[in-house]
C-alpha cells in the first residue's frame, strides 16, 4: 500500500453551549494557550505547539463539529484530492475564509462513510514569533505523531475502517473482535493509533480525544486539579494495553471526554506488525476503572476485562 498522504491528526473543532466554562477548561485545566489566529466574533482557538489552531472551540450544540487531519505537502495534497475523488467522498474543497478559520492555506471538506464530518488542511499555519507557554506549565507531545487521537463509535464500521485504511492509507496497528467489542486502532503518524473505531452498531458517538503530555508527573498535576473539583472524573488512572500510555479520562464542558496521558508508544514501521488484542482482553493492563456515579457515558464501556 501506498503511504498516506495524510500526515497528522491535526485539530478537533468543538461546538459549545458554554463558551466560558470551554474556555477556563482549554486554558487553566488542560494547559493549552490561548491563539492569536483571527477568528469570528465568538469563536477561539488553542494551541498545543507551534500550530496556531489545535482546538477550536465553536458556539452552538455540544458537540464535535469535526476532525481535522494535516497534510503538509503538495504533492501529498493533490495524491489526497485525487484518492477523494476516485473514491467517491461526498465534499470539497472549502473557500479561503474557510481554510483561515481553521488555520491552514487550504481545506477541504466532507463527511466519512458514518457521516461525520472529516476536514483536511494543508499546510498548517504556525506561529514561530510567539512561542508557546503553557498556562499550566506543560509540554505537550506533538511533532511528527500530530496532536493526539480520537476515538468514537460509528455507524458504519466496515466502510468507515475502509475509508481510512484503504482510501487514505492509514496503518492499521491493531483490531480488537470479541464478545464485548469490535474495534480497529489506526494512525498515518508514528503514533500507535491517531483514530481509534469501534462498531457503534448502527449509531455515531465521538467517545473521547487523547492529549499526551511529557511527564507523567503533569499527568498527576492535572488528575489533582480534576479531583479537587475543576472537572469530573470519568475513568480512573490506568495504563493501555496497545499504546502503552498511562492516562485517565475526564469529562469536557461539552460531554466530550478528554483522556489525559503520558508514556504513549512510539511505532517505527519497519519494525511493526500488526496486533490482534491477546492476553486477558480488555483496553488495559491495569486501572482504567470506570466512576460509577458519572454523568456522562463511560469509555470502558465494552472495554471490561474478559477472557479471550
């Protein structure tokens, strides 16, 4: 198969009802910076790096607006517009205003097989003059493995693995198929897994994004400041089997959970093959364990400890 001509996870574009709490929640809780890139009235960027737009943050109805995946070179643009085309993706190319508004020269638009919308940008914009300053003091890992991962439930499981793994050519690291879940673990960048799919069975459900920090001692800061009441806990300290990261997972002022990590795996190609999950089953090597009073659904749920 042929390289993806997608680089990175790039950028998550979030719809809010509660623009300030979002806010507080970007800044003070998860440690991004507040961005500089001209936006509408109402609407805010942060960033996680050098990139001037990581989370871009949306009035309207709690949710994910879209996912945002970087290319960074024309001629991995034009092998990308081609590949959408060939393949019959419903969308386009999106008008300059557009592009601007998600930090990148240009974007295009559309929508994957389970019908969320997918937007690609090319050649991200940066801020090389005002460099980036933790509110919270940490340093997030980004570069080459982009800005982390997502993980949701889709409506259309096969096509969508497909989509990604056959039309963008995606590295497909690992698959789980047992009695509790089906789901693939995918990524273009060295890290373990940029998307994560599970079989929705018939319904789409974005279950949480993963922002990956470099010590785990900024893991515990943050754990701290959510026990101490600036965010729910949803599913407690743990460490994964496949990416090997040792993280937990909050609740977002939109529902959307952020699971929280550090220690993620680095994958070389010429040195992987692909998993199948073994062992005792399950997402974890140890912890991960849901909090049964939380409001907001778990992302354990269908991950428990199972003999396989």
């Amino acid at each position: 198969m042929k390289s993806s001509p997608v680089a990175t996870f790039g950028y998550v574009v979030v719809e809010t009802s509660d623009m300030d709490a979002w806010r507080a929640y970007a800044g003070g809780l998860l440690g991004m910076m507040a961005s500089k890139l001209p936006l509408p009235e109402g609407t805010y960027a942060f960033r996680m790096d050098d990139r001037m737009a990581r989370v871009i943050l949306e009035p309207g109805e709690d949710s994910v607006a879209a996912v945002g995946w970087e290319v960074t070179g024309r001629p991995e643009w034009e092998d990308l517009l081609e590949r959408l085309e060939k393949a019959g993706i419903p969308g386009g190319e999106a008008t300059g205003d557009d592009a601007q508004k998600r930090g990148v020269a240009e974007l295009w638009r559309g929508t994957d097989p389970s019908g969320d919308v997918v937007e690609f940008g090319y050649m991200p914009m940066l801020d090389v003059i005002d460099r980036f300053v933790s509110p919270t003091g940490v340093r997030f890992v980004t570069g080459d493995q982009g800005m982390g991962h997502m993980t949701k439930a889709v409506a259309n499981y096969e096509e969508t693995i497909e989509f990604y793994t056959q039309v963008l050519g995606f590295r497909q690291r690992e698959t789980i198929d047992n009695k509790n879940i089906r789901a693939s673990f995918s990524s273009p960048s060295p890290r373990h897994h940029s998307i994560a799919l599970l079989d929705g069975h018939g319904e789409n459900h974005f279950h949480h994004v993963m922002l990956e920090v470099d010590t785990v001692d900024d893991v515990g800061r943050c754990l701290d400041r959510v026990l101490n009441g600036e965010a729910e806990l949803t599913v407690g300290l743990g460490r994964h089997f496949n990416d090997k990261i040792t993280s937990f997972y909050m609740a977002s002022p939109s529902g959307l959970q952020v699971e929280y990590g550090y220690g993620g795996l680095y994958v070389k190609d010429q040195e992987w093959t692909e998993n199948t999950q073994g062992g005792v089953g399950g997402a974890s090597r140890w912890g991960h364990h849901p909090v049964e009073d939380a409001h907001h659904e778990s992302v354990a749920e269908g991950f428990e400890r199972v003999e396989t």
